[in-house]
C-alpha cells in the first residue's frame, strides 16, 4: 500500500475499467461500458493526497482506493482491483488503509454508497463491518452526493449508504 503517484492516473482509469467489466455478470451491462473517471479527475485527487494505491512486485498499481472529505468523515469515492488480482484481499487491504487515514486525521467513520446487490458491493462490505444507513442516518451532504450519482443514472433503489464507524484508536 502507498500514496498514487500522478504518473499513475491513467492507469487508475484503466484498473477502474477492467474492474467494471465484472458488472456485466451482473445483468448491468451499462457500467461496462461506460466511461470510466478520467485521468485528470484522478489526477486532481492524487495531488490533494487521496488515492492510494495497492502495488503489485514491480510497484505497479494493481487496485486503488480514491476517496475524499464528507460530512467529516472520509467517503469512499471509488475503489478497483484488477480482475486478475480479485481474492487477494486486496480491497481489505485498502479499506484498512482508509481506515489509518481516516483514524490519523480524527474521523469517525468511512462511509460509501454502492450497488445493494452486487456481491463484491454491498455484501462485501458488510463483511468488512460497514453498515446500512437507513434514511435517518443519512445527513444532508450525503444525500447530495446520492443525488448526484442519481443524476448521472445510477437507479436509486438498487443502491444503498453504508458507514463504517472507527471507535478505535489508531495502533
């Protein structure tokens, strides 16, 4: 696990294509084959410090984690392995790495939006200890940012909120 390096954010939209190739298994053909964030987007993210990176042997990046700021804890924007590298935990791995921020910086909690159903989304999550916020536990900022994805076509009741909350202090 290390911090992106700006040469590295085409390479994240790449990771984040080849990863959403598996959604076609999943009856949602349409993530496929959309575009992917572009690199300058990554880019944007990599020099304010919030994307790490998963490395393989040669410390190329195998699987990333993008996150940033919201309602004072840290959201988790996007994260992508490679197909080839799924089951390697590697998506624990850059949870538990989020999670080190988060802690370092005196967050409270992770927090994502993702698809209910899809079985490395929702599911996956919830093994990881992230759970669903009802619609009490969702706070203004992010209802826009579930507004915002709304708005861009991700159907709203096939995706749900999820918190990961950090009682912890940081080892």
């Amino acid at each position: 696990m290390r911090a992106a390096r700006l040469d590295e954010a085409a390479r994240l939209s790449a990771i984040e294509a080849a990863a959403a190739a598996r959604f076609r298994e999943q009856g949602l053909a349409w993530i496929a084959e959309g575009p992917p964030v572009a690199p300058q987007a990554y880019a944007i993210l990599i020099e304010a410090g919030r994307v790490c990176v998963a490395a393989d042997a040669d410390d190329m990046p195998v699987g990333f984690a993008a996150w940033y700021p919201l309602d004072g804890c840290l959201y988790l924007a996007e994260m992508d392995v490679l197909p080839q590298h799924a089951g390697h935990r590697l998506g624990a791995a850059l949870i538990g790495e989020l999670v080190r921020i988060a802690q370092a910086a005196h967050m409270p909690a992770l927090l994502l939006t993702t698809f209910r159903n899809v079985p490395w989304n929702a599911p996956y999550y919830a093994r990881l200890g992230f759970r669903i916020l009802d619609a009490n536990g969702i706070t203004s900022e992010l209802a826009a940012e579930i507004q915002r994805q709304t708005a861009a076509g991700l159907p709203p009741q096939s995706r749900v909120a999820m918190r990961l909350d950090l009682n912890e202090p940081l080892a």
